[in-house]
C-alpha cells in the first residue's frame, strides 16, 4: 500500500488562533471553538518536520466518536463536527465571506468554550510504560503500593486513577488525590476521577469485544458553568495505549496501535532528543499511518472515509 506524503501540517484560518498545540490548532469563535486535528507528530516532546497521513482525520474521528458513546456517562464539549465546511458559516457573523479550505472536512469540530481544569486524568488498567518503571523500582504506581510479583502488561488488580499536570511545556508530574483536591476541590476531584473510571470501564469493554485492549488512558476535563465536562480529545491512539488482544502478552511491551515505529525510529538512529528533531523515512512514516487507520476501523466497525 503505497501512502501520499502530502499532509496537513499546519492551517491558517482567517480567524483568532486561541491555542497551537503539538498537534491541533484551535481557533477562537467567541463562545465556541474550533478545534483542527492536523497530521503533526510529536516525540519526546519535540514536534517533527514531517506530519503522518490520515493523522489528525482519525484522531478527530475517533474523538467524536467516543464523546457519542459516552455523553450519558458524562457530558462533553462537542457542539458538531464539521463534514462540510459550509456549517461554519451558522457560527460566524453574517457579514463574514471567508472561504473554508476542504481539508478541514472531517478533521475539525465546533466546541464549547469553556474553562479548563489543568489535569491530565489518567487511568491505567495494565502495567505498562511508566508505570511499569516505576513499579520495578518501588513497588508502586503514582505512589501507591501495590502487589509483588506483577508483570509487565500484567492486568491490574483494578483500574488505577493516576492525575497529572498538564504541561504547556515539558513533562507532566504526578498529582495524589490530596493535591488535587487542593487545587481544584473535593467535590471537583472526586467527580473527575469517579467519571474517569466510568469512562475507562465502559470503553475497555466495548473496545475488547472489537479486538482491542486499552492499557491506560487519559483525559481532561472543563467548567462549563459550574458543570463538569469531557474536552480535548478521547479515548485516540495519541491518548491511550491501545494493544492488540490477538497480540497480547503477559511479561513483555506490547505493540501499539499509535506511533511506536516513530519512537523506535528516533530511538536507533542515534537523535538526542534534542530540537530540531530529524525527518523521518517514508517506511516509518507508512508503517504509523497504518496503524492510526487499523485502530479506527477495528474500533468503529467503519471504513476509512
């Protein structure tokens, strides 16, 4: 299979840029955003100079696709996703005349604005990945003990709530439950974690059913008047570990279904990690694209546009 090289990087929309992350770029639509998943890539916290096809569409995707799945769980931040760029003219003012570019068809989402709680709320069911590391050394994960003699991927005991920072820049650090309850509230916190866990339990079941194991993930939350709700993204390949069930086994790492091969890559061909990171070979570039397809489809039962 023979993948175009030709990818989103970056957009330039006629309109306020509210925030450019490492891989979408938001825009300010007063009380609403929109929000643009581009084929960018990140590793070890340095975006690369090349994107992966079908990137940011499958992310985007996937997003609503899970914030549907779970909006009676809790509520979430999506308004509609844009499969024709002529919906956007219903949130701009009447006298505007811009012209949107097509890439944003499927790509894009209409959300609301709303305030941002700066916690990642991770949720881990298997061993894995840093917490694997940190298990090795201490017996613990986020500082708590847990039983000896766990192998890595190993299945936990039960799902763990692990919240971090969210770092603009840099690396998160773990948060207990005692320190974030002082920086948001017991209430706040108790609700994030206790829909984190629903969240994580109700897509574990549904994802291993299609052939997927979901090791971790993690999430963030908003304040839309006083009210939780699910923002960002969901549940995609650049937020969770997804593994291969047929795949799975116990006491080694597992493939996963994100962009292991652009990790791997950067890994053997010496970068020290340090920015500018280096452009990457067309075999890795195919090998990550594919992968992003092949969690979509397993997970949705749908084909690729």
């Amino acid at each position: 299979m023979s993948i175009s090289p030709s990818v989103l990087i970056n957009t330039n929309l006629p309109l306020p840029l509210f925030f450019r992350g490492k891989v979408r770029d938001t825009y300010d639509l007063g009380n609403l955003l929109l929000i643009v998943a581009t084929d960018r890539i990140s590793a070890f916290d340095s975006v690369l100079p090349c994107g992966i096809p079908d990137k940011g569409w499958v992310l985007n995707q996937l997003s609503a696709f899970w914030f549907n799945k779970t909006k009676n769980l809790v509520p979430n931040h999506l308004i509609e996703t844009v499969d024709d760029v002529h919906c956007l003219d219903s949130y701009l003012p009447t006298e505007s005349h811009f012209h949107y570019p097509s890439y944003l068809n499927g790509r894009s989402m209409i959300v609301k604005k709303v305030k941002r709680i700066p916690i990642e709320c991770v949720v881990r069911g298997y061993l894995s990945g840093s917490a694997w590391v940190e298990y090795q050394k201490w017996g613990t994960i986020s500082r708590e003990s847990l039983p000896k003699g766990l192998k890595e991927s190993q299945e936990l005991p039960q799902p763990l709530f692990t919240p971090t920072t969210k770092a603009e820049t840099g690396h998160d650090q773990p948060l207990s439950i005692d320190e974030m309850k002082r920086l948001v509230g017991k209430a706040i916190a108790e609700e994030m974690k206790e829909k984190s866990l629903a969240i994580y339990s109700y897509a574990r079941t549904y994802a291993r059913a299609r052939g997927i194991i979901i090791a971790d993930t993690k999430m963030e939350f908003g304040l839309d008047k006083g009210k939780l709700i699910l923002i960002d993204e969901l549940l995609t390949p650049d937020s969770s570990r997804f593994w291969d069930a047929e795949l799975y086994k116990i006491g080694q790492s597992q493939p996963s279904y994100d962009k292991q091969p652009v990790r791997d890559w950067l890994v053997q061909s010496g970068w020290n990690k340090e920015p500018p990171a280096p452009m990457l070979p067309m075999k890795v570039i195919e090998a990550t694209t594919k992968r992003y397809q092949r969690a979509y489809r397993k997970l949705t039962g749908r084909k690729l546009r």
